[in-house]
C-alpha cells in the first residue's frame, strides 16, 4: 500500500487523474473560493481534488468528516481481502496533504455545525454523505436477534468504531445472505474463508477472534431474479471460490433457459463462470457457499432468535420483473444478514427525498440551494464501483464552476484561522491531519509487529486517544 503520509508534489487540472492530481501547479495567491466538503469518502477526496486542480481558481477546501479517520468505504466498506482496491487511500493522501486542504474530523453536520452554519463561513458547500443505511427487506421476522444489515456486518469486520460492540453470533452451521451484488458476495466470502487467510489483513481482531470460533459451514446467497440479472462484478464472482477455498455451488438448471449469446459483456461473463461453477461437487465436511437464484425472504421464523427462513421461488415475467410463484421452502439457519443495498440518510437541515433516499439534485446542484452541491452515492443513489464517484464529482464540479461564472459574488467565506477557531470551539476533540496521521502510525506499527498493512483502532475512545496524542 502506498504510504499514507507520501511527500506530496502539487498538481492538477480540473478534471484529476486517477491518483487525485494533475498536472497545473497551484498559483501561490491566496485563495478566492472556501469550499466545504461534508463526507471523506472517495466522492469527497474526487470532488478535493477537482477544486483544487481548477486552471483559474485558488480554492481552499475543508473536508468535514463525521468519523476521526477519512477514507469512508475505502477504509470501513472494502473487505480486507482485497488490499489493491484499499491502496486507493494512499492516493487520495496526496490531495490530502496539498497546501490549501484541512480535514476536521470526528465533527457531524447537523449536530455540532448546522448548514446554515456552513453557508455562513464557505462560499461553496459539497455533501458527499454516502449511504450510511440498509435497505430493510420489510418482512415478518426481521427484527429478531440474528438478523443483520450488511452495514453493520461489514463494518463490524473492518473495525468501524459505531460497530464494535455489536453482537454477531456465529454458532450455526449456515448462514443465509439476502441480494446479488458485490456486498452479499464479499459477506459470504468472509463467512467461508478460513481465519488464518484473513490473519494477514488489516480485518478488526475482534473479528477475526469471533471468525476462528465459527461453526458455519454453509453460506447460502440468494436473489430475487435470475442469474444474468445478478449484479455482481465477474472478479468479485470469481475470486469467490479462489480466495475461500470454497465450494461454490449452483443449479444447473437455474442456467439451462439463458441464451448466452444475447446477453451483454457483464452479464454474460457471469453466467460463464456460473456453469463452471455448477459442475462443482461439494467435498463431505468442507465449507460451501451455494448461489440460489430466483429466490426471495419470505418471512424468518423463530421466537427471541432466527431458527429459520421461509423463502419462495419467483419466475421472470417477460420484462425481466420477478414474480412469485407461491412455492415456499423453509431453510434453517441462525444467521440472516441483509444485503440488499444501502441507503442514503438525511443530513439535518438539507433537503432529502426519502423514497429515493438522495438530496434532490440537478446535476449535482441541490433543489432550492444556495451555492450548494452533492456527489456520490448521496447525489445518485448506491450504484458503481469506487472509480464511478471520479466522473460523478467532476460533473458536480462542472456545474458549480458554471453557476460561478453565471453569477458571481461576493465572497462570504471567514477567514481560515476563524474557521478552524469556531469549529474547535463546538468541537473542542476535533481531529486535523495531525491526529489522523497519529492513529495512522500507530496502526501501521501495530500492523508491522504482526506482518500485516494495520491493526485498526477500533473503539471511539482508541482513535481519539491516538489522535490526541500529537497534541503532548
């Protein structure tokens, strides 16, 4: 991984290349725009870097995050068996460590600042919120204990301190995950993979701790509608058996009706590795992940706990829609995780459509704002992959350097040293680069005492007790 904290050579343009610069070296002028970025994840770190690289602008960016470390997804979203998409973090340091960049973390929007706030102090406002929530799948049974949302799952395993403490039970011989996309295939891959694969990653010891005593040896996947309408990436598919050591199984029959040649480039690719896989044979006693299609939750039945889900077999109508056939099975198992897509969460103050479960936007341009804007999953809804949210915030961008130029004012942006004066005042444990670059070091030196990339802080009072530790 590269470094966090590399030397940093400022360039840019204005739309950034993959490592977050370009190649226009920052006129040394003071800056004439104050941009706030709410959220730290990639559309945050590509909408920095895309003010930043403006040709005819000196823009100065403070990047407001919620949580004491940056990286969003990248840090508590990305299973920790895929380090070459986590690498993208240390490219995002680079802009990070640009001259006219501050991260303040460990700050909520809503809570210790309120948009009017912000309005008052930048001149130009950019949410990149994310989608912090689950999707709920709406059916009898879902509160029971042993029922999870795979943010909660997902962040349990990466370390994300709002999940340390939440109880994930691993004494069942299967587990039942609930969608076809990339995040149901990463939970059921780090449900089968042996502990001592994941003992090298930058996983959260308590997960793995609770992993080694896990007595799944069963991880059934489904989805509502067919195999080609799968959204999963074809590596995710088939890295599945490759990095458990698995037996992937499907039906053969759930394939027999596909016409191959008529599918797109994904969809194909998928229902290929899918026949190879459906000509596996499970070993007696090794663990297997079976991908069930056509299948949806019915209802989960037990009383204090799940014992069991019901789940019924869908046919697809003529425009691809599943539609049930009121065939039911009940499956028996101790663990239901949900993984049917995320959610964005309103922002206090902002406006939100809570069908959608967006900021309502035109190009990136909030409705109703005030030189305010939005990028990534909050803008468009959970769709694409990590490179997806580049061209998303430069768009936003676009669209904000047009209203400038359409309209320009005068600036209302407080001085930088203010700025940050006010913000340690309703945050007095306020997190810069210093206290991020303080946790950093000390996972990474955990980290290599036990030859892996970190060993996460995992709980509020850790992070915050490194973050303040530059300040002795």
């Amino acid at each position: 991984m590269v470094a966090a904290w590399a030397v940093f050579t400022p360039e840019f343009t204005a739309e950034p290349d993959a490592d977050g610069g370009g190649s226009t070296v920052p006129d040394p002028r003071a800056p004439d725009l104050a941009a706030a970025v709410v959220g730290s994840g990639p559309a945050g770190f590509y909408v920095a870097a895309a003010l930043l690289g403006l040709p005819d602008r000196n823009v100065r960016v403070d990047m407001l995050e919620r949580l004491p470390t940056p990286w969003g997804l990248v840090r508590a979203g990305v299973a920790p068996d895929h380090p070459k998409i986590k690498s993208i973090a240390g490219l995002f340091a680079r802009t990070a460590t640009h001259e006219r960049f501050r991260f303040f973390g460990n700050l909520e929007v809503g809570t210790h600042v309120s948009r009017d706030d912000l309005r008052a102090r930048y001149d130009v406002v950019v949410y990149c919120a994310g989608a912090p929530d689950d999707r709920a799948l709406g059916i009898p049974g879902e509160h029971l204990r042993g029922v999870l949302g795979a943010r909660d799952f997902v962040g349990w395993y990466n370390g994300h301190p709002d999940f340390r403490d939440i109880t994930v039970d691993l004494a069942t011989d299967r587990a039942v995950v609930v969608g076809n996309g990339n995040v149901a295939l990463d939970v059921a891959r780090v449900l089968a993979t042996p502990p001592d694969r994941l003992a090298t990653t930058d996983i959260a010891d308590h997960a793995l701790d609770t992993l080694r005593g896990s007595l799944i040896h069963e991880v059934v996947v489904i989805g509502r509608r067919g195999p080609a309408q799968a959204t999963f990436t074809s590596p995710e598919l088939r890295e599945l058996a490759e990095l458990t050591g698995a037996a992937v199984l499907v039906d053969p029959a759930q394939l027999a009706s596909i016409d191959d040649e008529n599918l797109p480039h994904g969809p194909r690719h998928n229902v290929q590795i899918l026949r190879d896989y459906a000509g596996i044979r499970p070993v007696n006693g090794g663990r297997r992940v079976a991908l069930r299609f056509l299948t949806s939750p019915i209802e989960i039945l037990g009383t204090d706990r799940v014992s069991a889900i019901v789940l019924g077999r869908n046919e697809l109508d003529g425009h691809g829609r599943a539609v049930d056939t009121g065939e039911r099975q009940t499956v028996s198992t101790g663990l239901v995780l949900r993984a049917a897509g995320y959610r964005g969460v309103a922002v206090p103050g902002v406006p939100f459509d809570d069908v959608t479960g967006v900021i309502p936007n035109r190009d990136g341009r909030i409705d109703g704002g005030d030189r305010e804007y939005v990028a990534g999953w909050i803008k468009r809804g959970p769709t694409g992959i990590i490179g997806t949210n580049k061209k998303d915030a430069v768009d936003t961008v676009h669209t904000l350097v047009a209203d400038l130029a359409a309209g320009p004012r005068p600036s209302r942006a407080a001085e930088p040293a203010a700025v940050e004066a006010w913000l340690r005042e309703r945050r007095p444990e306020l997190v810069d680069l210093a206290g991020w670059a303080a946790i950093d070091a000390a996972e990474r030196a955990a980290g290599d005492r036990q030859g892996r990339p970190r060993v996460k802080l995992c709980t509020w009072e850790e992070l915050l007790a490194a973050a303040r530790s530059v300040r002795v």
